[in-house]
C-alpha cells in the first residue's frame, strides 16, 4: 500500500497513544516504515484478544476468592502468563506451580518461595498473599 493510504482507524491502540508500525511505498517506489493508529480487521481481532484476557482474568480472580485457587493464578492471569512461562520465570516444574494454585498448599510457602512470584509479579509478599479487589 502507498504511505498516504496506510489505514488511520480508531483503535484500541489509540486509545492507549500507540501506534502500529507498518511498511508502505512511499512517492519513489521505495519501501519505508509509516505508523498507524489501527485498521478495522486488525481492531475488532484485538479487541476481541482484550476481551478474552479481561474474562480469563476475572474468572482467576473469582476462583481466588471463592477459596478454589491461590492468587498465584490471577497475577498469572493479569501479567497475560500462561503455566509453562510462568514456571519458566520462576524456575519451577509446570506441576509444581499449578500445584501452588491450591490454597492450602500456597499458605504453606516458604517466604522464599513467595518471594520467587513476588518478583516476577513485580509485587510484594503481601500483594501476592492478599489479593486487591480491583
């Protein structure tokens, strides 16, 4: 596409003051690189992807209140993680962290251990033992 056509649409991404960047052919026929607010396909697919995250989220966090999960799993949810980079970050064994997600295994941590997600959550053992009602 030229670079004066390069799609200029309201988007999730301007919303937040981002912008895509994209190649376009500018007025000599030589590829550069243009930014771009959104284009619609691009919009309704990435918001759609929010929505999904949003909803996953929430549903960790209500697990995490009705005592069916640790709050090991909503931070998860909310850094957009999934179990094997969590275990990753942490340096633990996939069923070793899913097995953290039991709230009567996560209240038996070691403060070492808490301190392992605390830092990958960018959070203090408090936050990560108390869950914020956000």
């Amino acid at each position: 596409m030229k670079k004066k056509e390069v799609p200029q649409d309201k988007s999730t991404l301007e919303k937040a003051n981002i912008k895509d960047m994209v190649y376009a052919v500018d007025e000599n026929g030589e590829y550069v690189t243009e930014l771009s607010t959104g284009w619609e396909p691009k919009t309704i697919a990435l918001d759609n992807a929010i929505k999904v995250i949003e909803e996953r989220v929430e549903e960790a966090r209500q697990r995490v209140l009705n005592n069916e999960s640790s709050p090991i799993e909503y931070y998860m949810e909310l850094h957009k993680m999934d179990l094997p980079i969590l275990a990753s970050y942490v340096g633990f064994w996939k069923w070793r962290v899913k097995r953290h997600f039991k709230p009567a295994v996560f209240k038996k941590l070691s403060p070492k251990t808490l301190q392992k997600y605390a830092d990958v959550f960018e959070i203090s053992i408090d936050e990560l033992r108390q869950l914020k009602n956000q």
